[in-house]
C-alpha cells in the first residue's frame, strides 16, 4: 500500500537524482521508459539520416539529367547551325546559276526581254494605282 510517507520518499528520491541529472522525467516513470526513449531518439535519427541520404540521391540525380539535357541542347544548337549553313551555301549557289540563266536569256533575246519588263512594269503600275 501506498501511504503518505512512502509518496514523500518517492518524491524525495525524484528530486535528488533529478538534480544529480540522473532521475526519470516523472517521479513516478517506469525506468525502462527511458530506454524507450532512446531507442525511439535512435530511430529518429536513423529516419533523419536516411531522409537525408536520398535527399542526397535526389538531387545527384537532377544534377546528371539537368547534365544530360545540356549535352542534348548542345548537339541540337550545333546541328542546327550545321543545317542553316547548308541552306545558306544551297541558296546563294541557286541565287548565282539563276542569275547566270537570267543574263543568258537576256544576251540572247534582249528586244523580247525589254517588251517583258515594260509590260511587266505597267502592270504592276496599274495595279498600284488600283489600291
């Protein structure tokens, strides 16, 4: 049984080793309960360690996709410089054998190309003046 003085002593040895830093939280705590509560501090460092390895892993990862990506966009810019190149030689190449074949036409019949271009000319300004 539980009498008055038993719970005095009991309180009295709670304070004693809570001031040596040494009792339970409680007085009347069970002394496993604070096994408990390190095991349970443990696992929430265990937990905390593990949340931070794969934050970790999470962002290895991003930094190699955003990597890959990179190498990606830099194949794509180059072959697109590549391609505009090509269509750039391609045209002026187009550009100069029309021409050619534009003086050649003229050499050959220039009076034919003169009634062209006039009646090209005064079509396009009877047009104009239309709008």
């Amino acid at each position: 049984m539980n009498t008055t003085q038993d719970q005095v002593k009991k309180a009295d040895e709670y304070m004693a080793k809570k001031a040596l830093g040494t009792g339970p939280e409680l007085p009347f705590e069970q002394p496993h309960s604070r096994s408990a509560q390190g095991r349970q501090a443990s696992q929430a460092s265990g937990v905390a360690a593990a949340i931070g390895e794969k934050a970790h892993d999470v962002a290895s990862r991003a930094t190699e996709c955003a990597m890959g990506a990179a190498d990606s966009m830099k194949h794509a810019k180059d072959a697109v410089v590549e391609w505009g190149s090509d269509a750039a030689r391609q045209s002026a190449h187009y550009l100069q054998s029309g021409n050619d074949e534009l003086s050649s036409m003229v050499r050959r019949s220039p009076i034919t190309t003169m009634a062209l271009a006039i009646g090209i000319g005064f079509m396009l300004g009877k047009t104009i003046r239309a709008c």
